[in-house]
C-alpha cells in the first residue's frame, strides 16, 4: 500500500506540481512508513527540468518545491507535537505505532542534544535531511517547548531540509528513490545506536527536569 500511495504522490506530481507536493509532504506526515525524504526528492526529480543551470533550478526548487513543502511539513509536525504536549509520555507510548516511533528513540534524542538550546535543537534536527520529522515534533512536545518558537524553527528548519533534498533529487534525477530510502534508514540507525552501549534501561523515561515538562496535565 505505501508503494501505491508513493506512486498516486508522484503521478500527481507531473499533473499538479506544487499543490501535489504540498499534498504529498502533508500524506507523508501521517503514513509514517514513507521514507521522509522521499516525497521532495521525488519532487526534485520530476518538477525540475534537468537540462537548467543551477542558478535557474535554484529559483524553481524554491519556488515549486520549498515554499509549498516547508508550509506543509510546518503543518502536519503539529501532529506529533500536539499528542506529546498534551498527552506526554503516556499518549506517546499509546500511539507510537502511528506515530512511526518509540520511547528508545525519544531517549536517544535526549541524548544527542543535551545540554544545547532547545530551539537550536529544533531547527538542526529539522534541517538536518537524515533526521525522522515525527521525533523531532515528539520531543518538542514532551519538552514543551511554546508554539510560537516551535512553529519558526520547525519552519527554518524546514526550509534548508527541502531546498536540500530537492536539490539532490534534482541533481541526480531518476535514482532519488534508492537514495532517499537510504537516507531515511541512515537517519534511523544513527539515533538508534547514538546511545548504544551505555547501559541505560530502554524503559526510562526523559531525564528529571524534562519529565517534569513531559507531565501530563
């Protein structure tokens, strides 16, 4: 089924260029399966002529591909961070099949950004192409992090993400389905292994004072 929802993305794609893209990035947040990369790389590939100087397919990737993108990746993170911010830890655990992740992965993600600014922790993570979308709002959520600053670095963030991806996609054309496969796994394995080996239950939960932000209301 993931297969032929990608396909219905990229076919809409070629008949209805940045609607369809805004479309297929917001599908992408809630069927949690497709490889994040996927849908702008795809759009990278199939929007942007591959015959045009890298000045002129600047200026349409931002156009076609990063405007309609970052708004809809902007959009559908409040998916995640919604259910963590006000169900915390317990609503996260609940629907993390929907979700595409677990409390190992949150952990881990602590771990990776201690001691750095949370909103700088947003907009790497958004902007780093390899990163999931999910965990990134999850872990604001649990952080409780305020709307407002969420909403500006998840959109900066986003910007360089899809203007990125949609780049590569453009640049290497009818091969960005194996790529963004594999960067969607690098991503995953390296947040998986990030905390490896330290001996920490996979159990436990964020560290005390982020606890107390993940409380339910």
């Amino acid at each position: 089924m993931i297969s032929e929802v990608t396909h219905w993305i990229m076919e809409s794609m070629r008949a209805h260029g940045q609607l369809a893209v805004f479309i297929g990035v917001m599908i992408e947040q809630v069927i949690v399966p497709i490889p994040s990369p996927m849908i702008i790389m795809g759009a990278g590939a199939i929007l942007i002529l591959p015959g045009l100087s890298i000045p002129s397919a600047f200026l349409q990737i931002l156009w076609v591909i990063v405007l309609p993108g970052t708004v809809a990746s902007t959009l559908g993170s409040f998916i995640g961070y919604t259910i963590s911010y006000y169900g915390g830890k317990a609503l996260v655990v609940r629907f993390q099949r929907f979700l595409g992740v677990d409390w190992d992965e949150i952990g881990n993600l602590e771990k990776r950004f201690q001691g750095r600014k949370e909103a700088l922790s947003i907009f790497l993570a958004r902007a780093i192409p390899v990163f999931p979308i999910s965990l990134v709002s999850i872990f604001a959520g649990l952080l409780r992090i305020p709307v407002k600053p969420f909403t500006l670095y998840t959109f900066l963030g986003s910007i360089f993400r899809c203007f990125f991806l949609a780049f590569v996609g453009w640049w290497i054309g009818s091969t960005y389905e194996k790529v963004a496969t594999r960067l969607d796994s690098a991503g995953n394995n390296r947040i998986d292994h990030h905390a490896g080996g330290d001996g920490r239950d996979p159990g436990l939960p964020l560290s005390q004072a982020q606890e107390e932000k993940a409380t339910l209301i």
